[in-house]
C-alpha cells in the first residue's frame, strides 16, 4: 500500500518538476535585442524589454515606445531509459509571444514601463504509445503557462545613479496528464489516466540600481528580485478507477490545491563603451533556487491515495548564470549582437524528469538590428546546447538513462517610438 501511495506521489509530483524546473533555468530572453546579447543584457540593454530585466534602464530611453515580440523555437529533445524505451518530444515546436511599453515622464528623469511576457513556462509532449516501463512513469502532455505583468518606474537620483522598482503580478496554469496502471491496487484492473490542472495568482517585486562613471563608458546594474508564491486551485481527475475504490469513498474527480515559490535572484551586469561603436558587457546571476523545497499536494476526498502524505520533497539547488555579450554599431541604422550564456543546472539526478528536462545549459546567439526614425526591427538566432545527460540514482527507476536536449531559437522584434 505505501509503495503504491509513494508512486502516486510521484506522478503528482512531475507537475511540480516541470513548473520548478523551468524556473531553476535562466528562462532564453524574449526579445530579439536581448536574445542577441544574452550574456550582457543587465548594464548595455536598451530596448523596453528592460523594464522587467534591468528597470533602471528604461531611462535611456527618450521617446514613448512599444516592443512587440514573437519567436520561433524548435526542441530536440529524447530521453532514453536504461530499463528499455525511449521518448522523444513530439511537439517540438513553441512560439511565444510578449509586448513592452516604456513612457518617459521627464525624459532622463522620471519614467514609467510596463510589460507583458511568459518568462517561465513549459509545454511537453511525448508519445502516447510510449512503451512501460516509461508509460507509467512519464506524463505523456503537461503545460505551464504562465503571464507576467510588470509595471516599473525609474528615477535618476544623480547624474551617475539611477534606481528602479516594478512589480512581478503572474498568472500562472498548470496542466498535466498521464497514464495509471490501476491493476496496482486492484489486480486485474485497466489502465486509466489521472489529470491535474490547476490556476492561480501570485504577487512579487523586483528593484534596480544603475552606477555610470563620469566619463559615461562604464555602467554597473544590479538587480534584486523577490520570490514569487502562486497558490493553485483546481481539479484532480481519473478515469478506469477500479470500483472497489469507489466504494471507500474515492472518486473519479476531486478537488486539487498546492502551492509553489518561483525563486528569487540577484544579478550584476558590467558594460563597457570601448568604443563609439563597439560595446561589451558581462553578467552573473545568482538563483535561490533551493526556496522551493517542496510540493504540497491536497486532492480532497481522495486524498487517502496518497497514503497519509501531504506534500512531495524535492532537492532543487541554487545556480549561477555567468556570460558575456558585444554590440558593434555599423552606421546609424545597423547594429549587429553576439552573446553566450552558461546557465548551471539545478535539478539534481534523483528528481529528474524528461517532463523538463535540464542539465547544464550553453546559449550562443548572432543578432542583427535596424533602427529608423520611429520604427526598428530586430532578428537574433540563438543555440541552446546542452551535453549528453547520464541520469542515475532516480527515484524512479525508469528515469535512470541518458537525455539528448538542444534548442533552436529565431527571436523577432518590432519597436514604435513614438
């Protein structure tokens, strides 16, 4: 009875790797400009997407301007079971969207920002034919989407200081679906599926401090940025559940709550002017990512599927992000961006999942920009490489083997100035 309660727990449990994970990765930056120095965005960046990454730069910007962003992504990513079986993600393709407004007030003195992005998310999907021992063991569709709205506001202190604060207010949807072998409760039974799905708000904030030298060359910005908790209420479904447990009182539908803390982070960006036309900058983030710890799990009245058990543990650890970008301005209207990001891996191999799957993480992107008079566009193309994984040590034990994971990333993006 407890092993099959624990395996439960643990199906539950993958909803809540695939929200934390998301979150334990640096999230690949949603707008050309940034994608394009990913590794030196904190000090150099410029376009109104700062107002939730570095806000204190909004005040660089002279003029009212609208960013509206779009991407193409393209994932490669195949788990392979040292048990036997294999699962490749079948819907490899993802398009995300955001849109950024900043409004000067006093124009270098005072201004006002807010954004609109899904800075954290995952979509997976593995076949439905997948074969055992990885078909009760890895949910076949699962989806986080989450929307953050971020309004900021920034002000100049001194000539050389600026400070910035917003607010992170986040939606957050969860779903997750996967198949149950019930003949492990009642011999004989067939398999159904159990589902979760589960909605909630949470509220955070975040602030910015930028330091620039009397010469204007060198420019310091760090950024705090508080945890966020979102509170899910929902629904658990089931289907196929044997009778005999229907008539202890469980049921095919209950209520679902939980709760989760997407962490919190400190960064520090330095850019440099080396020349008129050529900049370069370098940043380092720090994630807290250990907050998280675990995963409270209240299904209501079939909650004695989960014999006795409250909540499920897991062992995230906090990680860094280090990297370096360039900018080399060709003529008034043309700009071309190199980046490269290293983000370390918080997910530890006893709490992995293909559901999101991570290790260490190597971002190499190229980006071209134009910029006219009251309009500019943006086109950046990123690498996301990460080595061959090999998992051992799993809690389940299917989920020992090896993971092949990459991305492709064309960013696109759109500015008014008005």
């Amino acid at each position: 009875m407890k092993a099959r309660a624990s395996n439960l727990i643990l199906v539950l449990g993958f909803a809540a790797a695939a929200v934390h994970a998301s979150e334990t990765l640096s999230v690949v930056p949603d707008t050309a400009q940034a994608l394009g120095i990913v590794g030196a965005r904190y000090a150099n960046l410029t376009d109104a997407s700062a107002v939730r990454i570095s806000p204190a730069n909004i005040l660089r910007t002279d003029k009212a301007e609208l960013l509206l962003n779009t991407a193409l992504w393209y994932g490669d990513v195949r788990f392979d079971s040292n048990l036997g079986g294999s699962a490749q993600m079948n819907r490899p393709w993802i398009f995300p969207a955001s849109a950024y407004f900043v409004q000067p007030i006093i124009p270098g003195r005072l201004s006002f920002g807010i954004g609109v992005s899904t800075p954290y998310g995952m979509a997976a999907s593995y076949p439905e034919n997948m074969p055992a021992p990885l078909r009760y063991a890895l949910p076949y569709q699962t989806r986080l989407l989450t929307v953050d709205i971020t309004p900021a506001l920034a002000v100049k202190v001194t000539d050389n200081l600026s400070v910035a604060a917003g607010l992170d207010i986040m939606y957050a949807d969860l779903k997750f679906k996967r198949f149950y072998d019930w003949s492990a409760w009642v011999p004989g039974s067939p398999e159904g599926d159990v589902s979760v799905h589960g909605q909630g708000w949470g509220l955070g904030a975040y602030a910015g401090v930028n330091w620039t030298s009397t010469s204007k060359r060198h420019r310091i910005a760090v950024v705090g940025r508080l945890p966020v908790k979102i509170n899910f209420g929902g629904d658990f479904k089931s289907n196929n559940m044997p009778p005999a447990l229907l008539g202890l009182g469980l049921s095919q539908s209950s209520t679902f709550n939980s709760d989760m803390t997407f962490p919190g982070s400190i960064s520090v960006g330095y850019g440099f002017d080396v020349t008129d036309r050529f900049t370069v900058g370098f940043d380092f983030k720090w994630a807290a990512n250990s907050s998280h710890d675990d995963l409270p799990l209240q299904i209501g009245n079939n909650q004695p599927l989960l014999g006795g058990a409250t909540s499920s543990v897991f062992g995230w650890r906090n990680s860094i992000d280090l990297g370096t970008g360039m900018t080399y301005q060709l003529n008034e209207n043309w700009v071309v961006r190199g980046g490269y990001l290293f983000s370390e891996n918080a997910q530890p191999a006893a709490y992995y999942t293909p559901v999101a799957p991570s290790n260490d993480r190597h971002i190499f992107s190229l980006g071209v920009g134009w910029r006219g008079k009251t309009r500019g566009v943006d086109l950046t193309y990123a690498y996301v490489w990460s080595p061959v994984r090999v998992i051992s040590g799993n809690v389940v034990a299917p989920l020992d083997g090896r993971l092949k994971h990459e991305w492709n990333v064309l960013a696109v993006s759109f500015t008014q100035r008005f």
